[in-house]
C-alpha cells in the first residue's frame, strides 16, 4: 500500500481492478487540488465514465453532468459537461506531463476548467504549459492502464467511487 503523507491531499479513486491512489499537488496548483476534494467529498466523481481513453495517450473523465453512468448517463455529450461550479483559472508549473501525473482537462479557452481531468499513461511533454498539472498516481497505475480504450469507448470504464483519503 502506498505511503499517504498527507491524508488530507490525497484522492482515492476505485476502479474495476482496484484503487488508484493520488497525490494532490495544492502547492502547484490550489484550485484545481480544492475543486477535486469539494467534488469527491459531494460524491459528484462517483459512477462517472472514462469517455475519452486513448492508447499512448491518456485516459480522461469527470464529467459529472453527463457521465455519471447511473444518473442522466449519456455518452455522447459525455465530455461536453462539468459541474454547477464555476471554471477554474489555469494554474499553469513547470512540472510535466509525465506518466501518471494528473492533468485538468478544458477547452480551448485555458481558464475553462473545472471538473473533468485525465491521466498520462505516458510522458506528454507536448503538453507541458498549456493544461494544469495537479496531482500524480503514487500507486495502482497497473489500473489506469487497464481502462477500456476508445474515444468514447463502447463499454465505457468507470470511477467506482471517489474519495479524499482523510475521509475513508
């Protein structure tokens, strides 16, 4: 089991083959780290579909408007939607984008975030200061890399449950 260094910051996310732990990075990026725990403790992230999965890419979901496969599920505006909360600026670092690391998804406006976000399954450095980094995986990547692939995949993967790990 990883080491939890910080309860507090730290985002359990439970997959059909186990929990991927991650790492909140509130010191790069503080909104972004505060609006994934307001959402994971409203239960919002929980049943939301993994609608946008690519091989060598990056694996993304959070959207809690339409992708919530037990609740209003519809995959093809899933991806189009967020929460009722207001979008996040960009919290642009150095840090890259490498394997595993958390990034915030958006559309073309960078201050247009706000629920939805991907995982790296590789190092996507052509996306290094353009999308906000703002946790990584600290174990159970062997899980992310099992989710089932497609733009949108037939048979969408989902986020089981998610939670912070000061809550669990």
């Amino acid at each position: 089991m990883a080491e939890i260094k910080d309860p507090e910051n730290t985002i359990l996310i439970e997959l059909k083959d186990g929990t991927v732990t991650i790492e909140l990075l509130p010191d790069v990026a503080p909104k972004h780290s505060e609006r994934m725990k307001e959402l994971a403790r409203a239960g919002a992230y929980d049943n939301v579909a993994f609608h946008r999965v690519i091989d060598g890419f990056m694996a993304q979901t959070g959207d809690v408007e339409h992708g919530d496969m037990e609740d209003g599920f519809n995959l093809r505006r899933a991806g189009t939607g967020g929460s009722d909360l207001p979008d996040l600026p960009a919290e642009f670092s150095r840090l890259p984008h490498d394997r595993g690391t958390l990034g915030a998804a958006r559309s073309q406006n960078p201050n247009s975030a706000n629920s939805q976000f991907f995982i790296n399954f590789k190092d996507n450095h052509f996306l290094n200061g353009q999308y906000t980094v703002y946790g990584r995986v600290i174990e159970g990547m062997e899980h992310v890399d099992a989710i089932t692939r497609g733009e949108p995949p037939a048979t969408p993967d989902r986020m089981i449950s998610v939670k912070v790990a000061a809550d669990a």
